[in-house]
C-alpha cells in the first residue's frame, strides 16, 4: 500500500498543533501541582516601577508619541538591513544594488512624508 502523498503534510500540521498543547498542558499541570495560589493584598496591588499607585489609572497619552516612537523603531531596524549590504557591497551584481536603491528609496519615501505631515516634530 502506498501512502496518500500529502499523508505527511496531514501528520505534520497534527504534530505542530498537538506539541505547543501538549507543552502548555504539562505547563498547566505543572503550576497547578507546585505552584499553589497564594494572594495576598501585595500581590494583587498595581506594581508600578516600585512606586505605590496614586491618582486615576486612566490617564490618556498623545498618539503623536507613539507615531514618534514607531518611527524610530522603522528607521533604527533600517541600519539592520543596510550593514551587511555595505559589508558585502563590493562583491555584488546589478541585482542586490537596485533592491538596495528600492528599499532606500522606500525608506526616503517614508521619511519625507513623516517630515511633510510634521510627525518628527517633537511638541
């Protein structure tokens, strides 16, 4: 008898879904067994760095802090993929340097539409 041939894509994807729950439940198994709760007032207190909790926990934050943050992070991961292009830059072909020229041009793309919409604009 032949095996059906995605017979071994049908027991891979049954072993990928079974092992993270089979871990999770040993996992589960294991805290309940070992780790008896114990609460207690300072453990269910909001910790915050260290300082006791005052005031309203509502407090709302500007967007533009976020969009600066995410905007840093885009830039910065950018010296990621540039490095090992300026590392290897002598030693390859026409290819590599105009995806490198894209992604540049991509990235000048972003930055000047975060300039033009004023979001590097610490307020």
């Amino acid at each position: 008898m032949t095996a059906h041939p995605y017979a071994f894509l049908a027991l891979f994807a049954v072993v990928a879904v079974a092992f993270p729950l089979v871990l999770l439940g040993l996992a589960r198994l294991w805290f309940r067994s070992f780790q008896p709760a114990k609460p207690n007032p300072s453990k269910q207190d909001v910790y915050e760095c260290g300082v006791p909790p005052t005031g309203d926990a509502w407090i709302q934050f500007k967007a533009h802090y976020y969009l600066y943050a995410i905007l840093f992070l885009i830039f910065d991961v950018e010296v990621l993929f540039l490095l090992p292009f300026a590392v290897a830059f002598t030693g390859l072909s026409a290819g590599p340097l105009v995806a490198m020229l894209v992604f540049i041009l991509l990235l000048a793309e972003g930055l000047v539409w975060a300039w033009q919409r004023g979001h590097l604009e610490w307020k």
